[in-house]
C-alpha cells in the first residue's frame, strides 16, 4: 500500500457502526481511498486503478487492480483502531474490477478482469477471503457467469441460475456502481431505469420472485455529467442514498421497513417521497421521509464506494 499522510483526529464513536464514506470521518480514510481511486485521470496519475473494496470484522480492504499492465494479485488492509495499512494475504488470482461482498463473514471477490495478450479478458472464478485464517481459497470451480446473473449457494459451494423474476425485473445501469443492498435480510435495489424524475427503490420478494416498489419517488436530481452519480448503502437498518452533483455530496437516509417518518425531521432538510403499502391491493401511498445527515464539498472526486465498519 503507498505510504499516506492520514490526518490523527478525534477517533469519538469508533465503539460503534460508522459509515466510512466519501462524506469524512475522524480519519479522512475516504480522501485517501478517493485520491487514488477515484478521479478521471488516475492512470496517468496514479499506481493503481481498478481496485475493489471490502469491509469485515471492523477492517477496511482494498484488492487487485491494475498497476501498469499487470493485474495485481496484492490485498491492503486498514485497521481504523490502529490507524494504519497493511501488506495481507494475496488473492489466488491477479484481478482488476472486480467485485466483491460479505457472506457469513466471510469476503467474496468475484469475477473482474485481467490483461493477457490479446488485451482486457474477463475472469469467470470467484475466491474467498477468511479473516480468522487469513487465507485465500478458490471459491468454486463452476463458477461460470451468466448475462442473466447467478446466485452462489455457500450451503452447497455451488453458483445456480438466478430466478428468472430476479434477473428480469433487476433494475437496469448497475454496472460499475453499487445500486443494490442488503439491509436487515431484504434485498433492495435503486431503479434509475424510468426515468430521472422517478427514480424508486425497490426490493425483492423470494416468495413471489418479484421485484416491488418500495419508495415511488427518491429526492434526487438527474446529474448526466458526473460517471457515477449514485450509490446505495445500509446502515442500522436504514437505507441511505449517496448523491453527487457539481459542488457537493450528500446522504439521504430513510427507514423504508418501518413505512413510518420520524416527526422530529426539519423541513429545512427533509424531503418526503411515497411508496405503495406492501400489504394488500391498495393503491395508498404512505410518505417516506428522506433526511440530508451528512453533506460536504465535491470538488473534482467522484463516487466510487461506500462501506461500514462494525468496530
């Protein structure tokens, strides 16, 4: 991991859930992240570009990438605690691109691409990282990606076709960016594919193998110069919409498993959207209150990821 000057401030509330994202944090570990990740000119600028980021067990992880030609097989770690990097274990296969999640705590890198001789070639295999052992192994030997999306079943060690509501109702311009989350159990999903007046957010009933609409209308504008305007993450069972325009970056939280709005919102940063109740035929709209907890300035970073830490 290059060598950073990482600002030692107050480290108040590490004994809790925080959300080390582009919006700051006690110590600025998203401007470090963002400033070799996350701007238009990295590979004329930077070492690295491509890489992947993971959080488990309270640690942050950046895997692969590109350095140059090569697809980096390399995985730093971030220990919030004691504020410093570190050189772990390296991942079976160079992979750049690649992306990754937790199950049953454990960290996943799947998929990504590598560069061979006749140029970028994508890899079907997945590998999975244990923090207790510190050890990389190969994930499953048939892991062969499908356009339509597949699920991995840790149970069996196996990857089976994705149910064919899930893949066809999968909201549209995922690629690149984290649109989807799982809060408490539920999979939910940011549907941009309407239109940029209605974006929703949805979530998937196993039951029905279908996509519902949660949240008919999220807050936010439509900004078709920035790459990746968006991203969705959970935390404390609340969805929270990260959002970038030409000056700022802010968070918009909202509790959609409740259907209730805190009262004790201002208006003067507050904004209510609409969902259908789950229950029933009925066509009622329940207000979702949407809160701005966390804004800062933008200036030329984009938005690449946004992870929490249970510390």
């Amino acid at each position: 991991m290059p060598n950073f000057a990482l600002e030692d401030e107050s480290r108040k509330g590490l004994a809790s859930l925080r959300m080390w994202n582009v919006v700051g944090s006690g110590i600025k570990i998203a401007d470090v992240i963002r400033g070799w990740l996350g701007r238009k000119n990295a590979l004329n600028r930077m070492p690295f570009c491509g890489c992947a980021i993971g959080a488990i067990d309270g640690c942050l992880y950046v895997l692969g990438g590109f350095s140059r030609a090569s697809a980096l097989r390399c995985v730093w770690q971030y220990n919030p605690v004691l504020n410093s990097w570190s050189e772990v274990s390296s991942m079976l296969t160079g992979r750049a691109y690649c992306k990754t999640a937790i199950l049953n705590n454990r960290l996943y890198a799947v998929g990504g691409v590598t560069r061979g001789h006749v140029g970028l070639t994508p890899l079907q295999s997945a590998e999975v990282f244990d923090p207790c052992t510190g050890v990389w192994s190969q994930n499953s030997k048939h892991a062969i990606f499908k356009s339509s999306g597949e699920v991995y079943d840790p149970e069996v060690n196996s990857w089976v076709e994705m149910p064919a509501g899930m893949s066809d109702g999968w909201p549209a311009k995922q690629a690149g960016t984290k649109l989807s989350i799982t809060v408490d159990g539920e999979l939910y999903a940011l549907d941009l594919s309407n239109s940029p007046e209605s974006v929703r957010i949805k979530v998937y009933d196993f039951q029905d193998d279908a996509w519902k609409v949660v949240v008919g209308e999220v807050p936010i504008p439509n900004f078709t110069d920035s790459g990746s305007p968006y991203l969705l993450a959970g935390l404390l069972g609340k969805i929270h919409v990260i959002t970038k325009d030409a000056n700022s970056i802010s968070i918009l939280q909202a509790d959609v498993q409740n259907h209730v709005s805190s009262p004790s919102a201002s208006s003067s940063d507050s904004y209510a959207g609409a969902h259908p109740k789950s229950a029933g035929p009925a066509t009622a709209m329940e207000t979702v209150l949407w809160r701005v907890i966390a804004e800062r300035t933008a200036g030329s970073s984009e938005l690449v990821s946004c992870q929490t830490l249970n510390i």
